[in-house]
C-alpha cells in the first residue's frame, strides 16, 4: 500500500529502461511505455516481470489521458512521471522549415506538455513529482540541430514555469540535462560505429571526464530528485563536465 508509484514514458529501452529498473529496485511500482510490443515485452522479462506495460504512442494527447486514467483507477495513485520522449535527429543549418520546426517540437516539447497537464490533474489532491528529460543542448549552443535545441531550452523553461504554479499542491517540478549518453542503439553507438577517431577525439576535446555517461548515470539523477523533497523547478546537468556556463 506505501509503494510509490512511476511512470516512464519512452521506456523499452535506453535511458528509460534504466530509469524503470532504477525505480523497480527502489521499490516503485513502474509502469513502462513503448510502441513496440517485442520491445514491451523484452523489457518487462529483463526486468523479471517487475513492470507493467503501456504499449502506446504517448506523444499523442488522447493515448496520455488514457494511460494516466488506467493508472489511476489501477493504483489508485500516481507518484513520479517521468518524461522521457524525444529525439535529436533534425536537420543542421539555419534554413530548416517552419514544418521541421513543428515536427522536432512536436517529439520533444508539446508531448511533454500534454503529458505534464495531464500528470498535474491526477497529483493536485496527492502530490507527486514530474521530471522533464532535456538536454544539455537546451542549455548552451554546442552544435546540435537549432530545431532541437529550441525545443529542449523550451522545455526547461516548461519546469521552471510549471514548478512556480503547481507548489500549492505539493507537486514537484524538475528537469534532467544529459551530456552524451552510450547505449547499445543510441546516437553516438551508431557514430561510433560509423568514425570511431573522430568521437574518440570530439570525447577527448570536449568532456573533461574524457567518457561517455551511461544510463545509469541519469536513472541515478532521477532517484537523487526523487529522494531531495525540497527541489523543484532545478536542472541537474550529467555531462561529465561538458558545459561552460556557470549556472
């Protein structure tokens, strides 16, 4: 009956599925989302059927109201969400479309928005907590496509925002910045695959902790929020030392 309970959009694999084993481990009742039902599948046996699946695309408005309902009416409760939905792949250069533009924000800042107003309705009598997965290309120019770079600098303004209006109901608001992050099928394993000496090098050049961060790493950032009640409306940055700015 004292089980938390998470939900981790974005979660059949990578840094999502670190996250939901994090939170199995710590006791949470998690449920995990993909659109893949192998995927779903795979993850729920690796994590010895300790999760509960939701195979939807949860960058759609309807498909969020409904998974949040479920779990509602299932348990009663909802204590974490996690937003973890998004993607880097655009288009570099300063002449992209206005339709690009609509499409990277789509992936990474209205689903989160959706999945927020949502989440806030079903906490305000309870309380509870949201994380925001950004990037730490929302937070400095550092050469990532503009389109998508915009839209995760919006969605730190999001947790920010948010944070302010939703206190009085107990209702925490954060957001995670990570730096590059390695796993199997992720952007830089593909890269690396592809010139090896060329990541090997931008690493070297631009990471003082000269690695890359592993999904563990941001799972580990999700529990630190998780266990610090008296943060809301902060940014955790895990990049190994990448960024410049001060604050």
């Amino acid at each position: 009956m004292n089980q938390k309970v998470a939900l981790v959009t974005g979660s059949s694999k990578g840094i999502g599925k670190s996250i939901a084993r994090t939170l199995v481990e710590n006791n949470y009742i998690v449920y995990i989302n993909g659109r893949d039902s192998k995927d779903l599948e795979n993850t729920a046996k690796e994590l010895n059927n300790k999760v509960k699946t939701i195979k939807a695309d949860l960058s759609d408005d309807k498909n969020i109201q409904e998974a949040i309902q479920n779990i509602i009416k299932n348990e009663k409760r909802l204590d974490l969400v996690v937003s973890n939905i998004g993607s880097g792949k655009s288009i570099l250069g300063w002449d992209v479309s206005l339709k690009e533009y609509k499409r990277v924000f789509a992936i990474n800042f209205f689903n989160a928005v959706s999945l927020a107003n949502h989440s806030i309705e079903a906490m305000k009598n309870s309380g509870g907590h949201i994380i925001f997965m950004a990037s730490i290309a929302g937070c400095e120019t550092l050469g990532a496509p503009i389109t998508y770079s915009s839209a995760k600098t919006a969605l730190l303004s999001l947790a920010k925002g948010l944070s302010k209006d939703v206190a009085k109901f107990n209702i925490r608001v954060n957001s995670i910045s990570p730096g590059n992050v390695m796993f199997e099928g992720s952007t830089w394993d593909t890269k690396i695959k592809n010139d090896k000496i060329f990541v090997e090098t931008y690493i070297q050049n631009n990471v003082p902790l000269n690695t890359f961060a592993t999904p563990q790493d941001i799972a580990k950032a999700v529990v630190f929020l998780e266990e610090s009640d008296f943060i809301t409306g902060s940014n955790i940055v895990v990049d190994g030392g990448q960024l410049n700015k001060i604050i």
